[in-house]
C-alpha cells in the first residue's frame, strides 16, 4: 500500500509550512481549508464523493437559506449550546459571513422573514467561485477519497479508485456532516473510527424533519398542501413551558412537516424520546380571537351549505376547514364554540419522527465533552472537528450553515495556532 507523506520542499520547511489535511468537501471543510491555506500551510480536502459540497448543493435547491439577520444575542439563542458556539460565531458572525459570500461576488439579500439569501437564492454559483479560489490558493482536492480511520503504523487510511492509500499530516480537520441524507456523503460511519480513538460521541438524532400523524384518508387526501399563516405550539415535558412558532406547515402522506415543524421539531422529538409522544397545537387563526370566531359562528346559517357558511363568515375552507371537520365530531360542526374551540385549539398527537436520513440535519455527534475551546479532539492531538459532526442543533433559517461555516474557520483558525506551537509533530 503506498504511503504519502506529502514530503515538504525545501521552501515550505524554511517557511514553516505544514501539511493538513480536511476530511469532508462541506461547507465546514471548505471553510477550514480556505482558513488553514491563508496561513501559507499545504492544505489537502479529502472527499468521498465524486464532487464537493452535494449537501451545500442540495440546500441551494429550495432557496439557500444561508443565515439570519436579526440581532446577534436572538441569533445565537436559536441554537441549543449557545454558550458553546457563541465564540465561534462571534469570531465569524452572520454579518461577516455576507461581507465573505460578497467577496466571492455574489451579493445577498434580506428575505421578508430576516432570511438571508444569495441574490439568485443557489448554491452553485457561490461553490464554484469558492472552489475555484480555494484552488488558485494552493488547496488541492482529492475526491473519491473515502476515510476509513487510522491504521497501526499512524497513517490516514482512505479508500480511492486507486487502491487503499496512506497518507501521513501534520494536522487533520474532520468535517464529515451529521448523518442525514446518506447519499449525499453524510453517513455518519466516522463514528466508529473517532469511537476507536475513545472519542465521546451522541447518538444522532434526527432535526428539522417531519413527524408521522395517524390522519384520517380526508386529511391523508390533502398531501402536499400548505396550512398558512397558523401558530403552534408544544408543551414541554419537563417544565410544562408552551413553545410556540408562527408559520407553515405541509400535510404530508405521512403525517406533518415545514417551517413551523421544523422550528419545533427538537422539542417534538425530545418529547418523543423522553415520553414516547407529543402533542401539537394548532391555531389555525390567530389573526381572530375565540370571542370574534364564536360570534360570527352563531349568526344564522340559513339555506348555505356549511363550507359556504364557514367561508363567508370566517373565511375557513380547503385543508384549514377538512382539519376542522377530522377534530370536531360531526354533531357540533353547528356549534359555534366547539367549532371556535378546535380553530383555536386544534390539538394533532405526534405518533413519532420520520427517519432520520430524511431529516435536514441531525443533532448528536462529537460531543462539546470531546473538543478543546479551539475544537481540537481531547484524545487525539493535531486533529480537530467543525460543522454538522459536531453535536449541536439548531433550526432551520440560515442558523444550520452559519455555524457550519463559523465552525469551519474556528477549527481552522485553531489548527494554524496549534501548527505553530507544535513545531515538529505529526498527527497519528
Ligand atoms: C434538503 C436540505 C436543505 C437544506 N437547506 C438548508 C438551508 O437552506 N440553510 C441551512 O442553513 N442549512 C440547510 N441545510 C443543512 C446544511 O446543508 C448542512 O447543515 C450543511 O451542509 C452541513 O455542512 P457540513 O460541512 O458540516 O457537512 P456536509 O455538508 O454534510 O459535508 C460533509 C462532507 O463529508 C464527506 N464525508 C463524509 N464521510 C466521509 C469520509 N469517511 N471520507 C471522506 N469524506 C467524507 C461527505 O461526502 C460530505 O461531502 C439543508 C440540508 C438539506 C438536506
């Protein structure tokens, strides 16, 4: 089996130049390497796939949501380990990351919401720009290069087209994603090797996914269509705290997903795990109170049928009114409270998650436990982590690929201090 060594030049010795390597073409690799590169070190970005950055890719083809605007201190609070990320994403804020994705000439905007985008809303244009820079940089790309651990004699062991190859560096990044979306390179095998190292990793669990509800065939019918404009809210277990998001949802052939699941899907999911259920309330109106849908419930219905009843009088019809019709028994849909009451308080019991390779991302992973504040692996010296293998979670809306990013450039920024504290050491 060949073994590189990535023998250094005469130059890069006098200028102190280290070779490292970056496991995993994400963003957060991407960032590193570029970080690690600016500091005039010979940076390596091993992939397993054919192509950088699928998951980047795939994130672009909804609209990349690629941060936040508001205020910084609300910023951080969407997150579940703020105190753990704040330095991260203070060192490389939301703000910051807009003036980057401007260098690469693509400008963004501030969507209705505070979302961030990139003005054509893709990922492509912005990955090849920063492909294409990392490269005039110096950093080379090794794709179809899949990590399979360390071997006894300390070298980096990767599966190629070629055979298996060994590689020896000064330093190492990890950032080889959650475990979602498998075929996009995210499998999450790397646990077992980092297990090897005595690493302590979480279980991964799924986020930003959907949820399976035993809807009724009426419901089931309407698979794919949008509940708009509604808020809700979950209890949660422990504390009896309501957590409450306004937004969408979409009824799915499973049960429910969208902006509004998402924004509670680690509450939903945390309650399943600790209860084996939870509960989701809807207000399908918040724009009335109980009061105002009560009083023009009770006016006279006539010779109407109830749809053109509920329609004209509140403006209930299409997949709002068929949930009203499923949670209201059939003998009160002439009962202005009951039916206010269910508009109101429309409560759906959660049968369990979806699976989690269909999650946006997952949280478990490398434990804060593990890592150094600069992110460097308490049991493995000169190797350090970033992005989604790290365990944090953290919603839809941008706050996914901030810290990937700011994750990226911390590991990076970490790995050029170690490399120059640590003269002549090589990982192993
Ligand atoms: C459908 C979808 C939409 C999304 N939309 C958004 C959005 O709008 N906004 C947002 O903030 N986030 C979004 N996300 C989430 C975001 O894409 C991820 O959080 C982000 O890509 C994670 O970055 P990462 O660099 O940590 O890991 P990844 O992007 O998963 O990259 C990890 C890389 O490591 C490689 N790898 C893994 N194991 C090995 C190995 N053993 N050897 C070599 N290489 C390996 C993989 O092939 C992969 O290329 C979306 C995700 C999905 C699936």
């Amino acid at each position: 089996m060949p073994i590189h060594s990535f023998e250094k030049t005469f130059d890069q010795a006098v200028n102190q130049t280290r070779t490292v390597a970056i496991i995993g073409a994400g963003p957060a690799g991407l960032m590193a390497a570029e970080r690690i590169a600016a500091a005039g070190h010979a940076v390596t970005v091993f992939e397993q796939k054919a192509s950088v950055g699928r998951k980047f890719l795939m994130a672009g083809k909804g609209g990349l949501n690629i941060s936040h605007s508001e205020p910084f201190e609300d910023f951080l609070q969407r997150y579940d380990q703020p105190d753990w990320l704040k330095p991260m994403l203070q060192a490389f804020t939301p703000s910051d990351l807009r003036t980057w994705v401007s260098d690469l000439g693509i400008e963004t905007f501030v969507g209705s919401s505070g979302r961030v985008f990139p003005a054509e809303m893709k990922a492509a244009p912005l990955l090849r720009a920063w492909v294409a820079r990392l490269k005039a940089s110096g950093v080379q790309f090794r794709l179809r290069h899949h990590w399979q651990g360390v071997s006894k004699d300390h070298t980096w062991q990767f599966h190629t087209p070629d055979g298996e190859q060994s590689y020896a560096f000064d330093a190492v990044v990890l950032a080889m994603g959650g475990a979602s979306w498998a075929r996009l390179g995210a499998d999450g095998a790397w646990r077992q090797w980092l297990a090897e190292r005595n690493v302590v990793t979480v279980d991964f669990k799924p986020s930003n996914g959907g949820f399976v509800v035993n809807f009724s065939p009426f419901i089931q019918a309407h698979a794919g269509e949008p509940v708009k404009s509604i808020v809700a809210s979950t209890v949660l277990p422990d504390s009896g705290k309501v957590i409450e998001k306004s937004g969408d949802l979409i009824i799915t052939e499973q049960g429910v997903e969208g902006g509004v699941i998402y924004a509670l899907s680690r509450h939903l999911r945390d309650a399943i795990l600790q209860t084996g259920q939870a509960q989701l309330t809807l207000d399908l109106m918040p724009s009335r109170s109980s009061e105002q849908l009560i009083s023009l419930l009770s006016k006279s219905i006539g010779k109407q049928t109830l749809a053109s009843f509920w329609r004209r009088q509140i403006g209930l019809d299409g997949i709002k009114a068929t949930l009203v019709r499923e949670y209201v028994p059939r003998q009160k849909w002439v009962d202005a409270s009951a039916v206010a009451h269910t508009i109101k308080n429309l409560t759906i019991a959660i049968d369990g998650m979806r699976p989690i390779d269909e999650a946006i991302s997952t949280a478990g992973g490398v434990s804060c436990l593990a890592v150094e504040k600069d992110l460097m692996l308490k049991q493995w010296p000169g190797v350090f982590c970033a992005g989604e293998m790290l365990d944090w979670d953290a919603p839809t809306g941008g706050y996914l690929l901030t810290a990937c990013f700011a994750s990226g450039q911390w590991a990076g920024q970490g790995v050029n201090e170690w490399l120059s504290h640590h003269a002549n050491e090589a990982t192993s």
